[in-house]
C-alpha cells in the first residue's frame, strides 16, 4: 500500500515536470469566428453568445466580420453584440462574401498590380465600416470560401491589414504560419487546423485528444499555431446562408434572398456546449495560450530578414531560388536577391508575369552584366516590386535565371557564366487550379489556374515565420 503511494508520488511528480518541461515551449491557439451570415438574424445572437462565452472563459477570438454583417448589425441596432464582438479582435472577411462576383471570380482575369486596386476598389469600403462601426481597424482578412486571390496581398497592405487568417490549399508551409507577400499567413495549417465538430457522432474526448496529440507535438518543436475555426452562423443554422441564395454563381435580388434553416433551440444549446467544453478544455492543457490575429503578429515580428552572410546567401540562391532558414530567422528569396544586388532589406513583390529567357550563350561579358544590376536595382526601387526578366542589351533573363547567375558571380571574372534557374519555392503552391478553388459559391466548374500562376509567381517573397 504503501509502495503505491510513493510511486503516485513519484508519479504524479514527474507528471508536474514534464508538464513544466512543455510549458516551456509555447502553444499558440488561434480561435477565430467567420462572421459573415447578415440575413438570418438568429446569426447576430449566435455571435453575441459565442463571444460572451468566451468572455467568461477569459478566451480572446478574433472575429473576421464582413462589412454587410457589420452594417446590417448597425441597421439594427445591435450595439450588443458589436461592444461584446469588440472585446475580442475584429478582422475582416470581405466586404459582401457571397455576393457575386467573389474575389477569385473578379481576380482571375487580372494581373497583379491592377487586381491589387480592383481588390481594393470593392472590399476597400467594407473594412472602413468596419473600423467605423467597431472603433478598431481590422487586423487581419480571409477570404470568402476559398475565393482567395494573390493580388489581395498588395491591398490588404495598402489598407493597413497585416496578416491573412484563414484556411485554403493554394500556398502553405509545414502546417504553420509563413510570410507571404509581406503578410503574415495563418493558412493551409493542415494537422495543426483543429475543431470539435458540432454535428456527427464523435465524442467531445476525441476532439480533446486530438487537440493534446496536436499540441505536445508542437511543443516538442519548440512551440507554434494551432488554428481552429467556426462561423456563429453554423451555431444556429443547418445549412449555409449564402449556399441557400447564391450556389453555382447564382445571384438574386436582395429581396429574394432566402432565410436558411434553422437548428432548435436544445440543438443550439448542445453546440454552443461543444464549443464551450473544447474551449475550456483546451486552455488547461499545459503550454496553451489563446492569442487573436492582433497578437500572433506581435509574436511573429515583421517580415524584415534576417542577417545572413552574402557567402552563404550566394551559395544558396546558386543552386535553388526558395527561403533560407538560419539560426538568425529566415530570409524569402526576394529578400536574398536584394541582398546580393547590394541593396538595404525592402518589403517586395514577386513579379507580376512571367518572361522567359530569350539570351541564349552560356556567358556575358561583365560590363553588360554590371548593366543588368543597375537596371534591375532601378526597377525595384521604383516598382517596389521584382521585374519579371532583365534586359542583357536586346535579349532578356528571366527573373529567376537572373538571379541564379547573379548568386553564382563571383564578381571578379571577365565572363559571368550564365545559371539557370530552380524556382524551388514553387513547390508550395497548389497544382490543383479546379480543386483550389472548390466552393459552391463559385460558378460551376470554376478553376483559376491564372491565380495559381500569379501566387507562384509571389513565391518570391514566401518564407517561415518564426516566433520572436
Ligand atoms: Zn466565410
């Protein structure tokens, strides 16, 4: 008897230490609402509810609200669930969601630089009702379903939205967050995108366990993101709003527009037990901290990269154009290219196009070469932006062929061989341009291999965040 007691004691004291151990190293959990349903009304008290309960939990959500929600809760005069919404962090979701044309419909046809103001254009207005109604700019944005377009990145900087939360397959980095396109990406987290779910049969202690398995395998990687997402609409509704009124492109008129079904009071009531269970479940799991989009961006930094050798950057970007990983941070190969044109460290965009290499010999005399610096450095400077090849007198390299023959220089010979290049970071991005884009909303069939090709094109600027 005595025996078990002492090794309960032994027990329960290496329990105390390795908990302490992984309290050590930090879970980050992202809890965010996609609050977007502005024709059930039930909506609005669904989200009242959810982030009253996280209130009492002492739980911080970020809700993504979209500006109609946002107006149609001024209309109606829902201050409560405006003050209860503003506890929390409030981004951004789009200006009308589902109304068509959605962002990757209106995006799809357009090039970078002009997409980035059309994006601005139409969602620009949502996001000032937003900061007017909520008192607070949006810290972040995701897009409606998966209507995700590249060139929302260069607006939502322009709009003074630094970070992209939401989930979608067309870029991701290891299931955690990454810098793309000067943003921060809380996207594509694969094992690390968590929920228990609200319908089906699997018990709230799976969920929990999954959540745990999650959570200690970050931990034993020195801490990271788990990212878990709702819409208060799911919390009263048994099919989507937007499916019931704008499926396959549809679009009718806002009086015709149909309240989806509703779930039943006890119904309700059982979800938002779900939420509330695996909420408070979670928070005690050892190492775990709730932080809003606001705060995983102080936890991150900014994009700036980091120090590294031009030796090191020379030899990397020689053989392969992807991000670099340091002891120091990460660096993006835009931010290596600059580095080796000699340039301070700038945030940058990707190329808008694609140009191939039309410069055929093996080398280039130096003095041509030294000439292709210059210019590639003045068209940087004034575009803030990546050109998408480099003129050699008549002929052109690409960007990437560019570079690779820049890293490999060793900036003394006559002749500069000519390398060419392997766009490595495009490995992250989605080949899939009808699955990518899957959602009910868009038109039938609808694929944008256009976007994939300019989010490609974006890779220039995608690297690893990591924690400060
Ligand atoms: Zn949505």
């Amino acid at each position: 008897m005595q025996q078990l007691t002492m090794i309960r004691t032994i027990l329960s004291v290496f329990l105390l230490a390795t908990a302490t151990l992984r309290a050590g190293a930090p879970v980050y959990v992202a809890l965010w609402f996609d609050t977007e349903d502005y024709i059930e009304p039930a909506a609005d008290d669904a989200a009242l509810r959810i982030a009253r309960d996280l209130t009492g939990l002492g739980v911080r959500a970020t809700f993504k609200v979209v500006g109609e929600k946002a107006r149609v809760l001024e209309q109606r005069g829902r201050w409560d669930v405006v003050r209860a919404l503003a506890l929390h962090d409030i981004g951004y979701h789009s200006n009308f969601h589902s109304v068509q044309p959605t962002p990757a419909l209106y995006l799809r046809d357009l090039g970078y630089v002009e997409g980035a103001a059309e994006f601005e254009r139409r969602e620009g207005p949502g996001a000032l009702d937003l900061a007017r109604i909520f008192g607070v700019r949006p810290s972040c944005y995701g897009q409606p379903g998966n209507s995700w377009a590249p060139q929302s990145n260069a607006a939502l900087r322009h709009m003074g939205i630094p970070v992209y939360l939401d989930e979608g397959s067309q870029v991701g980095l290891n299931d955690q967050p990454f810098w793309y396109g000067g943003l921060l990406y809380i996207y594509n987290m694969g094992r690390f995108q968590l929920r228990a779910p609200l319908d089906g049969d699997e018990p709230v202690a799976k969920s929990n366990e999954r959540f745990e398995r999650a959570a200690a395998e970050l931990t034993s990687h020195g801490g990271g993101v788990i990212s878990i997402y709702y819409h208060p609409t799911e919390f009263v509704t048994t099919e989507f709003w937007d499916a019931v009124n704008f499926a396959h492109g549809a679009n009718p008129e806002r009086t015709a527009w149909r309240r989806p079904r509703r779930r039943t009071e006890a119904e309700s009531e059982r979800c938002y037990g779900i939420l509330h269970d695996y909420v408070a479940h979670a928070k005690g799991v050892p190492g775990v901290r709730f932080v809003t989009a606001r705060e995983l961006l102080q936890l991150y930094g900014s994009p700036a990269p980091a120090p590294a050798e031009r030796a090191r950057i020379a030899t990397h970007m020689s053989a392969r154009q992807t991000f670099l990983a340091t002891e120091d941070g990460t660096l993006s190969a835009a931010d290596m290219l600059l580095s080796l044109l000699g340039m301070q460290p700038e945030l940058v965009d990707g190329p808008a196009m694609r140009i191939a290499s039309s410069l055929a010999g093996a080398s280039l005399a130096r003095a041509a070469f030294e000439r292709a610096k210059t210019d590639a450095v003045s068209f940087i400077r004034a575009n803030k932006r990546l050109p998408a090849a480099i003129w050699i007198g008549a002929e052109k390299l690409s960007i990437g062929d560019f570079a690779a023959t820049l890293a490999g220089d060793d900036e003394a010979a006559a002749e500069i061989v000519v390398r060419r290049a392997n766009l490595e970071f495009e490995k992250y991005f989605s080949n899939e341009p009808r699955k990518a884009f899957d959602w009910p909303i868009h038109p039938e069939g609808f694929s944008a291999p256009e976007l994939l090709e300019l989010g490609k094109l974006q890779g220039w600027t995608l690297k690893p965040a990591r924690l400060r």
